[in-house]
C-alpha cells in the first residue's frame, strides 16, 4: 500500500521521458506510455488486494515548509480512492492501447503519448491525494492535459480555440475551487483532507463558513465537471483525436468534479444547503443538456451531450445523498462512454463519418463494432441487466428516499430523454437506410488494436452491474465496500424498478416511431428543439459578455492608464515642473542689483524669523 | 567570496574599455566568461548558505568612512540567497542573448556588467550607504542602455520613442530614489547610532511615530521600481523601448530591487511603520493585480503584454509582503524569484520572435507554432506559469501570498485569486492568437530559434520547472530568512 503513488509517479515519469526523447525509444514512445499506464493497472490489484487485508490509511511526505505550515504531498487509500484508481486506470489503459492504431499516422505521435501519460498521472494523483494542495496542483495538471490535447491538432483554429474554451472555462470554476479551499485553510489551518473533515463533522467550523466553502468547492467541481452554466466547454472539446474524448468524457477530467464532490462529501453533509445545490444544478443540467443531446446530429456532440446529463444525473444522486448510486453510476457511465466514444471512432475511421445524417444501415457494415457500441449506448439507456440499469436504478432509489415528488417526476422525465437520445442513436446510425452509400464511402472493421479495447470496455459496460451485488476479493457488493463500515446493501425499489423499465421501453419505442417509423411527433416540439440546437443561445451569451463587456472594459482600463495615469499623471507632473522651470528661468536676469535685492530682502524676513520665532 | 561576486562585472567592464572596438570575439568571450563566472560564483553563495543555520553568511567588512558610520559590509540571508542567484541566471542568460548585440557591442556590455555590479551589491550590502550606491549603480545604466540600443514605435494613435521611454524610466526611478535617500538620511539621524550599518540599526530601533512617518518614504521610493500602481508606467513604456537583454534583466531583476529595499529597509527597520501602512500596500497590490492583468488584456504589442504583466504580477510580490504574515513573505520572496526567471524568458522569446519578423502587433501573427516550435513550446511554459500553473515556479510562490492575504484581508485574497484568472484568459488568448491556428502565409519564412537562443530559453524554462517541481530547493532558505526577518515584526 506505500507504493500506491508508484502508479501515479509512473506515468508521469513517463511524461518527460517520451515528449523529449520519444523518437528514440520503442513504438516512438507509445510503448512505455503504455508500460507505464500498465504498471498503474497491474498496481490497482496490488493495492486493492493489499487494502482489504488491511485498513484505510494515508502516507505522506513534506513537499516544503512555510512559515510554519508544512505542505505535504501525501495519498490516501480507502475504498474510494481505490475504486477511482481501478476506474482511471483501465479506461486509460484501454484508451492507450486504442489510440496505438487510431493515431500512427500523426506527426506529433510522441507528444500524444507523452500527454496521454501525464493525463493519467494527473488523474490518478488526483484521486489518490489525501490534502486540498496537492488535489488542486493534480486538478490543475489536468486542466492543462486538456488543454493540450484538446488542441492537439492546433493548427485547427477550431482546436485552437475550443482548447482556450475548454481550459478558461474549467478556470473559472477553479477560482472558487481555490477560494473554497483556502476558506476552508483559513478556518482549520490545515490542507489535510481528514482533518477539515473532521473539523466540519465536530462543528468546529461555522455553519455559514462550511455552506460557502462547500459551495465554492462545488464551482470547482462544475467547472471540471461541466455543470450547468459552465458546461459549454464540453460538447466544443470533440475537436480533440477521438480517444482524447473517451477520456476526458470516462475517466479523466469530467469525474474530477464529481469525484470531488464525493471525497469532500462529509463536508458537504455538514454544510446546510450544500447538497441541495448540488441536487438541484445536477437535475437541472442533466435535463437541460439531454435536450441537446436529441437534437444535435454530430455523433460525438449527441456523446458529448450525453455525458454532461449523466455527470448532472451523478451530481443529483450526491445531492440526494445517494453516495453510493453517485460513485456507481460513475463507473458504468465511464465504461459505457469509453466505449462509445472508442467506437465512434471507430466508426470515423471505418467509414470517415461523424454525421449522424450521413450514416445509417452500419449494422450490416461494422457487424462488429456496431455490436460493441449499442451494447454501450443500451447501458446508458438503462437497459437491464446492464450497468447503467443498476447504477440508475440506485440512484432512483435515493431521490426518492431523500427528494420530493417533483424531483422524482423530473428524473423520471430525465429517464426518458437519456434513453430517447441513445435509442435515437442506435436507430439513425446502425439501422434503416444506408445513406453512406450516396456519399461514396465504403465502410470496414477497424484493426484489431482498436477492437481489443473495445471488447474489453463492452465486456466492463455489461458486467459492472453486477457489482452491485457482489464486487470480487470482498465477498459484498459495491455498496458494501464504498462505505467500508457503515456498509450499505444494493436497495431494489421494485416499482421503481418497473417503472423505469417501462419508461426506457416507452423512450425506445418513441425513437423506434420518430426515426424509423417518421412518426411527426417532432414537428409539434420544433420551436424547442429550434432552441436546443441553437444551445439555448449560451455559447452567443458568453461571446458577447467576454467581447462585448470584458474586452471593452479591459480597454477602458488600458486607455485610462495611458492617457489619465499616464499622460495626465506622470508627463503632466513632468510638464508642471518644467513649466514652472520656464517661469523661474526669467528671474536669472544676470543684473547684480536684481541679486543684491533679492538677498538684502531674504536676510531681513529670515532675519525678522529668527528673532521673532525665538 | 561576495565581494569577488559584486566586483567581477564592473572589473570585466573596465576590461572591456580596454579592448579596442572591432575585436568582436574577445569581447564575446569576455562577457561570456564573465556570465559564467557569475552563475557560478551565485550558485555557490546560494548552495553554500546553511538555512538550518540562519542569520547573513558569507559576510565580510571593511572599514571605510569611520567618521559617518559606513563600512563595506556585505553578507546574505535566506532572503537575498535566492535573489542572488537569480540575478546570475538572468545575467547569464542575457549576455547569450545579445550575443549580436549591435551596434557599438563593446559600450552594451560595459554598461550591462556595469548594472550587474550595482544589482549583486544591492542585494548582499548590509550598509544602507552601500546599499543605496549599488541600487543607484543598477539604475542609471538604463537610461543609456535604452536610450543607445533601445527602438520607437508608431502605435497609429500614439508614438512611444526610445528617448520617452528611457527619460521617463530613469526620472521616475531617480525620484524615487530621492525619498530613498531623504529616508535613509532621517533613519541615520533618528536611529541616533552613527552608523549605516543594516544590524546597527536594526538594534538601535526607532520610535513608533518616526517609524510612522519614514516608511511612506520607503514604501514609494522602493516601490516605484517595483512598479507599485499608480507609478508604474515608466515600466511598460520603458520594456517596449529596450532592446533584449535589458527587458530582461529590468523586469527580470531590476524591479525585484524594488521589491528587496522595501523588506530589507522598510519592513525590516521600520517595523510599526509597515503595519500601519500594510492596509495602504496591500490595497495598492491588489490594484496591481487587478488593473495590470486587465490592461495586459487590451494590448496589442506583445511587448505591453508583458509588460503589464509584469505590473500584475509584481502585485503579488507587493501583496505578500503587506500581509506581513511569514507564509505571505515567503511567498513573496518566491514570487521575485519566479517572476524574474519567467519575465526574462517572455522577453527573451518577444525578442526572438521580434528579430525575425520585425513586428510585435500580437494581430499580425497566427499559427507560428508551425514554424517555430520551439520558440512556441517555450513561450507556452513562460505563459502557463504566468497563469499559475502548478509544477511550474509561478504556482507555488502565488498559492503562498494567497494564503497569506486570506489570513489579513480574505476580500483582497478573492480579487487576486480572480486576478490569476483573468491572466489566464489573455495568456490564453495571446497563445492561441499568436502561435496556433493556422499559419500565417506571411510568416512561411520564419526561422525557429537559433541554438544559441534555444539554450538561453532552455535554461531559463529548465529552472521554472526544478523550482515549480522542488519549491523546498528556494524555500528552505526563504523561509529561514523570512522567519527571522518575522521575529521583528
């Protein structure tokens, strides 16, 4: 368990390793990021074997110390953090592995792989630190991957630009991230995730204080987990390789603020209010964006919208404590996304398409692929027995035992749409009509590097529901095991069950109607869906602010200080001296008596001061 | 040890006016030889100062002008240690730059060694007279370096000649060096010990009132060249103006000068002085931040960007040293050293860039990162540690003066945090403007950097990294030098 940072310090020493010296080293590089993302993988069973021999525990070593305060770079192991590191891993792994074939041809192929690896690093030290220093420096580190991969073919100007988007935007959310921890440092002088915790569950910290720092945590988590309104980097961060996207959209980055949210989460308990924001912004995201999600016709925009519903859908189980059906729900989105993501690639690369207009009839091209793909979109639908039916259903479970009536019926719609817009999918790419045929393009499988991944991920989309009830090496199932001791079982609501059942079946045989049948339901709901396309008019909204209300202020402010502080103030004092210059220069007149009667006059007042001044 | 460090440059400069004119690689050779010696001779104070130990090492005195009370006292502490040695890197990073310095090389170099000389001795003097004679040494050199080697530009709207720029510099910089020295003179007369010695005065201590009354004198006087709002204009106009080497050691380690006078003499001597004026500092260094990122927002010459980012982010420096908190002070101290070594590298890279295409409008370019990739990998290290990347130097030292400003004025600790925030959106902005997207036809021609400039950078990327990595390496020493400094406060 001491050496768990090793799967952290792995790739990250990979990252130096393969961006400076890759053209030398085996696979250009690839090989020892992939060694390296391997050895991460291998250690999750290691540690996760060696934790359930033994207790939860944290090691730490000092990075430095100021005034005082020592600043650690410290990790936990408890059962989150090796789940999170299970999770990360694998999909990475997978992702690496996938990308080997679906990027040989790039000229930065190196750098790729250098960033890959600093991404899990990044990632995976995030999830493994036990204080907010070192949490913010990791969470920060993957910001920048983003960024970097994101813009990977930064000759795109649309790269280039949703880079900047992705990475200013998650930037904004951060300022809170930072206020609410140093808020948080402020009020227990620690950085120790453990010990703020305890300070918050002992009522040591004011309850206002443990609101607004929670809260501002929580902007943190929105930004990296694109709640609602800063979601509007995510669906631009596609312009990113495929892979990139699988994992940013599984693994990486996104689960950031959610997993956040989760390892924080005592804090949020103690902080009145807290969660019902979090509850509240997460339903209202995951509904807003599952809008976008059906009408958008870009294959990895319908993805990307997808993903920002279900992360809301995770926000709204933490908020309605529903811890358990949060962090599980993560998974089997992780997995299921993954692959969705790796076959939409797939799917680019087979058939060089990523319009869902353009496509149809697959099913008969890419037997294959088209399986493993709605195999994932099936589990994000919630579709028994897979694992998004589980995970849904558990967090169904705990909105209805700790939310109202109202917001069961919203996440009941919420269901609806998640499997209207996954049906939508399934229906339009792989069956009816072939319209890739009229645009000339001659569909194949993909090699088997990319479909190992694949397979792998499908085979983890469908078994994750098991786990549920029985997670292997612990004998309990996930519930158990995510809340160690006060263990709490998988709870089947069988209306609910049912309910949801009914509702995923009501959402296919909709999109069954609508797009195979030419059902005109659509036509009513067109105005909305006018909207949606349009993104509610959010991204029009933030370019106006930032060129319209930020850029014109930032040259109010330039202009001010070249003309008022500058030119007014400092040439004006500079004139004022040399005007006066000009003025006295006349008194040196060159005529003694002008002299002789200046200083007759100067003794007699200094001479009146001194006597009278005595 | 450190007078051999403060009198090697102005002993080459001397050599150098020796050396007849045409002899182009006798004087390059010299120079270099002299950038090393430096590095090393600052490495070597640097490594060889114990912070377990604490208190000025290294010291040495001679006996001058007994009658005043001034002797040659040199000696460093865990403050000046770090500063040291970013005066060596800078140095030797700025005589590889100029390495086609033109024209008249010769006279650039005996002024540039001769700055040298008065920034080393500022920084290790441990007598106020000596202290202020090598600050001054530091700063006059600038009105010629600007003046000769400098160059105008035509803005369309406005005209900024080198001549403006090197006149405003200089006569902004002397006048605070004139409240210096009333300063220094009122403390000599106050302290009432007949000394310029820094641990005299320490000892002998001054009255709460007079403490009052002198720091203002300090705080603008030192502060001025630390570019403290609202008199900090002379330093935009004065980089766009300067050639290379001088942007980059003037933002890199001249304002740090400013900075350094305002702990060693203001803060240190005149303790009640500095917490009754800290809430005026702190408001100032907030302004810094704030106004100089948004400033560096709406400008189009890459050379103002920097330039006013150098105004926000001595901000920070000004800000931790308000909070008078020891993890604001270190933090500050930090900060010197981090933004010395990132603003060079920003210069240094505006420079390349500059030299070969003969503009700096930031809308002229776009995509160079596919002709000049190494320029354009450097020049997004130097961006992201000025955004406060962490693992890079800028994030450490900024997350300290957060710490510390939360502790006195959390208010002014939420406007620098969203300060670091709008520095990310006009770095960004500038790196996606000037070098991704797709090229520029225009610019199809364009050379990547020289090897030469690449090591310069390098080095200069390379210690970003090792500090942003491993902060304990600078901190320990900071710390220690800091926490003594702290007992008096």
């Amino acid at each position: 368990m001491e050496w768990a940072w090793i799967a952290a310090a792995a790739p990250l020493a990979a990252f130096p390793l393969v961006a400076l010296r890759g053209k030398w080293l085996p696979g250009r590089g690839a090989y020892i990021s992939i060694a390296a993302i391997g050895l991460s993988f291998v250690l999750f069973w290691l540690v996760g074997a060696d934790f359930l021999r033994r207790q939860a525990d944290h090691f730490s070593i000092t990075w430095f110390n100021s005034g005082g305060t020592r600043l650690a770079l410290g990790m936990i192991i408890d059962p989150l953090s090796v789940y999170m590191l299970g999770i990360v891993s694998v999909v990475a792994l997978g992702v690496q592995v996938y990308s080997l074939k679906y990027m040989e041809h790039e000229p930065r192929f190196s750098w790729y792989f250098a960033v890959q690896s600093l991404f899990a690093a990044s990632m995976l030290g995030l999830v493994l630190s036990d204080n907010f220093l070192l949490l913010y420096v990791t969470w920060e580190l993957v910001g920048l991957c983003s960024y970097l991969l994101i813009g990977f073919w930064f000759e795109k100007r649309s790269a280039a630009e949703a880079a900047k988007k992705a990475f200013v935007t998650t930037r904004i959310g951060d300022v809170g991230l930072l206020i609410g921890i140093l808020v948080l440092f402020k009020a227990t002088g620690s950085f120790d995730i453990g010990t703020v915790i305890q300070a918050a569950e002992s009522g040591q910290i004011s309850s206002g204080t443990l609101t607004v720092a929670a809260l501002l945590l929580f902007a943190g988590a929105m930004g990296k987990s694109a709640q609602f309104p800063l979601h509007v980097w995510l669906p631009d961060a596609m312009e990113g390789p495929t892979p990139v996207s699988a994992l940013i959209h599984a693994a990486t980055m996104v689960v950031a603020g959610v997993y956040l949210v989760a390892r924080a989460f005592p804090i949020f308990e103690a902080a009145p209010g807290a969660l019902e924001v979090v509850g509240w912004l997460g339903l209202l995201t995951a509904l807003l964006t599952a809008t976008m999600a059906l009408v958008m016709t870009n294959l990895k925009q319908v993805l990307a919208y997808s993903t920002i519903s279900h992360l809301g859908f995770m926000m709204l189980a933490l908020g309605s404590i529903g811890f358990t059906g949060g962090m599980y729900h993560l998974m089997t989105h992780a997995f299921a996304k993954a692959l969705l993501f790796l076959g939409a690639g797939s799917i680019a690369h087979g058939t060089g398409l990523t319009d869902i207009k353009d496509m149809g009839g697959l099913w008969r091209k890419m037997p294959l692929t088209s399986t493993l793909f709605i195999l994932g979109a099936l589990s994000l639908a919630g579709v028994p027995p897979l694992g998004g039916f589980f995970s849904k259903d558990e967090v169904l479970a705990a909105v209805y035992h700790n939310q109202g009536p109202v917001v069961l019926g919203l996440t009941l719609v919420l269901a609806l749409l998640s499997a209207l817009y996954m049906a939508r999918l399934v229906f339009v790419v792989f069956f009816g009509p072939d319209r890739s045929r009229e645009s000339g393009v001659h569909a194949h499988e993909s090699p088997w590097q990319m479909v190992v991944p694949l397979v792998a991920l499908a085979y983890l989309a469908v078994t994750s529901g098991a786990a549920a009830f029985y997670l292997p090496g612990t004998g309990e199932g996930l519930g158990q095991f995510l809340f160690w001791e006060e263990g709490e079982a998988f709870h089947p609501l069988w209306w609910l069950i049912i309910a949801s059942m009914v509702i995923v079946a009501a959402g296919f045989v909709i999109a069954w109607g609508i797009y195979q049948r030419g059902w005109r339901v659509a036509r009513a709901l067109e105005p909305v869906a006018r909207l949606a396309r349009r993104k509610y008019y959010m991204d029009d909204l933030y370019q106006w602010t930032i060129d319209r209300v930020v850029l014109v202020f930032a040259g109010m402010v330039a202009l001010f200080d070249r003309t008022v502080v500058n030119d007014g103030g400092v040439n004006g004092s500079g004139g004022i001296v040399a005007r006066v210059g000009k003025r006295l220069r006349y008194h040196e007149t060159g005529r003694v008596y002008n002299y002789g009667l200046v200083m007759a006059g100067a003794i007699v007042v200094l001479g009146l001061m001194v006597t009278l001044l005595r | 040890m450190l007078s051999v460090l403060v009198l090697v440059p102005v002993l080459v400069a001397g050599l150098l006016v020796a050396l007849p004119s045409g002899r182009l690689r006798a004087l390059r050779s010299l120079a270099l030889g002299a950038g090393i010696v430096e590095l090393a001779l600052a490495l070597y104070v640097f490594l060889s100062y114990d912070s377990n130990l604490g208190g000025y090492q290294l010291v040495e005195r001679y006996r001058w002008l007994d009658s005043l009370g001034v002797s040659f006292h040199l000696g460093v502490d865990g403050v000046s240690a770090p500063l040291v040695l970013l005066n060596g890197i800078v140095l030797f990073t700025g005589v590889i730059i100029s390495w086609h310095m033109k024209p008249r090389p010769k006279d650039f170099f005996i002024l540039f060694f001769t700055l040298a000389s008065g920034v080393f001795g500022t920084f290790v003097a441990l007598d106020l007279f000596f202290l202020f004679f090598f600050y001054e040494l530091a700063v006059l050199p600038m009105y010629l370096l600007i003046g000769v080697w400098g160059s105008s530009s035509d803005f369309g709207t406005f005209i900024r000649t080198k001549e403006y720029g090197a006149l405003k510099l200089t006569l902004v910089l002397v006048a605070g060096s004139v409240l210096v020295w009333v300063g220094l003179l009122a403390m000599y007369v106050e302290a009432g010990v007949g000394s310029f010695d820094l641990l005299d005065l320490e000892a002998a201590g001054m009255s709460v009132g007079v403490q009052r009354f002198l720091f203002p004198f300090f705080m603008l006087g030192f502060g001025v060249l630390a570019g403290l709002w609202p008199f900090h204009t002379w330093s935009p106009d004065g980089h766009v103006a300067a050639p290379t080497a001088v942007s980059m050691v003037h933002a890199g380690v001249l304002m740090k000068l400013g900075a350094y006078g305002l702990l060693r003499v203001g803060i240190s001597l005149l303790p009640e002085g500095a917490h009754a004026w800290a809430p005026v500092l702190i408001v100032l260094g907030t302004v810094n931040v704030v106004y100089g990122a948004m400033s560096a927002m709406a400008q189009k010459d890459l050379k103002y960007v920097v330039g006013y980012s150098s105004v926000s982010h001595m901000g920070y420096v000004l800000m931790g040293l308000a909070t008078l908190t020891v993890v604001g002070m270190d933090g500050a101290v930090l900060q010197m050293f981090s933004h010395g070594i990132m603003t060079a590298l920003f210069f240094a890279l505006v420079g390349i860039v500059y030299e070969r295409a003969h503009v700096r409008d930031i809308t002229v370019f776009e995509g160079l990162a596919k002709r000049m990739g190494l320029t354009s990998a450097f020049f997004v290290v130097a961006g992201l540690t000025s955004l406060g990347l962490p693992g890079l130097s800028g994030f450490v030292a900024e997350f300290l003066v957060f710490v510390g400003v939360f502790q006195t004025y959390p208010v002014l600790g939420v406007l620098a945090i969203i300060g670091a925030a709008i520095t990310a959106v006009y770095i960004l902005r500038l790196l996606g403007k000037v070098f991704f997207g797709p090229l520029n036809p225009k610019w199809e021609k364009l050379p990547d950097a020289t090897p030469r400039e690449g090591f310069a950078a390098a080095v200069l990327v390379a210690t970003i990294v090792f500090v942003g990595v491993n902060p304990g390496f600078l901190m320990r020493a900071i710390d220690s030098g800091v926490q003594a400094l702290a007992t008096r406060l």
